[in-house]
C-alpha cells in the first residue's frame, strides 16, 4: 500500500497517510492565503483512520502547524483528514487536483488546472 510521509522545515513533526486521497484540491480563498502566506493552499484529503501525526503540532481554527518552525501541516475532523501537500518528502508531489474552490479569489496570473472542477466559493 502507499504510504505518503511529511515533515515539518525543522523535522520535529512528522506526518503520514497510507492508500489513495479522498480527493485532491486547491483553495484560493481569503483564509488559505493568510494561513499559507501564499496564493493558495494545496491539499489532499484522507480518511482520519488513514492518518497518523506524530510531535506536538499547535492549532489555530483546527489548523495544525508546527510551534518551533511555522509550517502549515493539517487539519483534521472525526472523519477526515486535509494534508497540506507542500509539506510530502516528495517534489513535486504528483498528485493532481480535481478541484478548485474560491476561484474568484484566484490571481489572475495562475491558469485553471485543466480537468478540475472550478467553483466560485465552497463546493455546494
Ligand atoms: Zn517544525
Ligand atoms: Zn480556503
């Protein structure tokens, strides 16, 4: 089976996820671009079973990030689990997007990624 494993920059925490993504997405919303610091966050979803964290990461909003480093990691409800994909040992990650949310909120300078869903704000 796959396994997938993740650090933080400084290492002090380490993610994994086994078998294949729920689903693959990239958000362009207000929240994600202040939590990342960046145009967008690009993330993976798995189900919570096929998670494990191991450190002590801090969390704000149910966002989990590393308290010595900063990284973004994830985030977690009872029933899934949302990797942030830039955090994976491998680059590029391979694992393509079929979704795009908060669109309206995308830089004009990024194209669409071809073959993915495209919504103005959230999934309805
Ligand atoms: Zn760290
Ligand atoms: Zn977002």
């Amino acid at each position: 089976m796959t396994v997938l494993l993740g650090k933080c920059l400084c290492g002090q925490v380490e993610v994994s996820v086994h078998g294949e993504p729920l689903r693959i997405g990239i958000c362009h919303c207000m929240d994600c671009r202040k939590e990342s610091g960046s145009a967008f966050t690009y993330y993976g979803i798995w189900p919570a079973d096929a998670f494990e964290c191991r450190g002590d990461p801090a969390e704000f909003r149910g966002q989990r990030f590393c308290p010595h480093c900063g990284s973004r990691l994830f985030a977690r409800d009872g029933e899934e689990a949302e990797i942030k994909l830039g955090i994976l040992s491998m680059a590029p990650a391979g694992l393509v997007p079929s979704y795009e949310l908060w669109v309206k909120r995308r830089e004009p300078w990024l194209r669409p990624v071809d073959g993915a869903e495209q919504y103005d704000e959230n999934r309805t």
